[in-house]
C-alpha cells in the first residue's frame, strides 16, 4: 500500500493523490482509490482492500498505516501486515526501542557500493509477544542503515 501525488495533475482541487495496493512481486496494481483533497490516506486505506482476497498475503504499509483498525481489518480477513512505526506512534515506538535488539541474532547484512556512496544494511529479528501494544504483533523488525558519502565523507545512521 503505498500513497502518490501525481505530478502535473489538477483538479477543481487541486493536485490528484492516489493510494494504491501493488503486488511487489509482479507490479500489478491490483486497487486504487483518489484521496480527497480534503483528507488524508487513512480513511481510504479498509475501503481499498476490500474485496481483494487477503489469504496469506502480507501487506506492506508506510508509518501512516500503523493503525490498529488497518491491523485488526488485515488480519480479520486472513492476511498479514509489515508496517513501519514512526513517532505518530509514540508508545509502540518507545516499546520497539527497549526490545533485546543486542541479544537478538543478525539475521542479514548486506554491503553495496554506487552512486559515490556505501550503505551498509542490518537486519535483526526479535519476538515481540506479548510486549507490544499493537494487534496482533508477533514479531519486530530493525533495519540499520549505515551510509557513507564517498564525496564528503559524511557517514550517518539510521534505525528503521
């Protein structure tokens, strides 16, 4: 699930925003829904998966659909979710920081060179049971990006 603004696009509006639900392994869109001008994301996000089939599907979503309704309403209809939490969550996030991440396993690594600059990624998986105030969330996942600039120099680091 993932939200555009079409470039160049007008409306009596304004600009045209659309959410969208893709495949990730053909890039089908399977469903689309235009936000109105006047709202956001969310509210579109249950009705554009309705009447798509989510058995077993594992839906994908930015930090704006870490709501617990978009959970309930996946795992309702026999699917699975990967979101990212940001600061609109602010205990959820709190409660991811303070899991066992020096405990837990490495479990990929990868180190790719291009475009003048490095990035080094970690992943780590830790069980989240039953710490987590968030439905149905079994399981966390950190990424850490390592970046480093060729040009400057400059390394940052970033905590997914």
């Amino acid at each position: 699930m993932d939200g555009k603004t079409l470039r160049g696009s007008r409306t009596p509006d304004g600009t045209v925003h659309l959410l969208s639900a893709t495949r990730h392994d053909t890039q089908t869109v399977l469903a689309q829904w235009q936000i109105q001008a006047t709202s956001n994301e969310i509210p579109a996000f249950i009705p554009l998966l309705t009447g798509l089939d989510l058995s077993g599907m594992v839906i994908t979503a930015d930090a704006l659909h870490t709501q617990h309704a978009h959970a309930r309403h996946i795992v309702e209809k026999g699917g699975h979710y990967l979101f990212l939490v940001k600061g609109n969550q602010p205990t959820l996030h709190r409660r991811l920081n303070n899991l066992p991440w020096r405990e837990a396993i490495l479990n990929d690594c990868t180190d790719e060179t291009g475009h003048v600059r490095r990035e080094i990624r970690r992943m780590k998986i830790c069980t989240a049971r039953p710490a987590l105030p968030f439905p149905h969330a079994a399981q966390a996942i950190q990424i850490k990006r390592r970046h480093t600039d060729h040009r400057t120099g400059k390394t940052t680091i970033v905590t997914v």
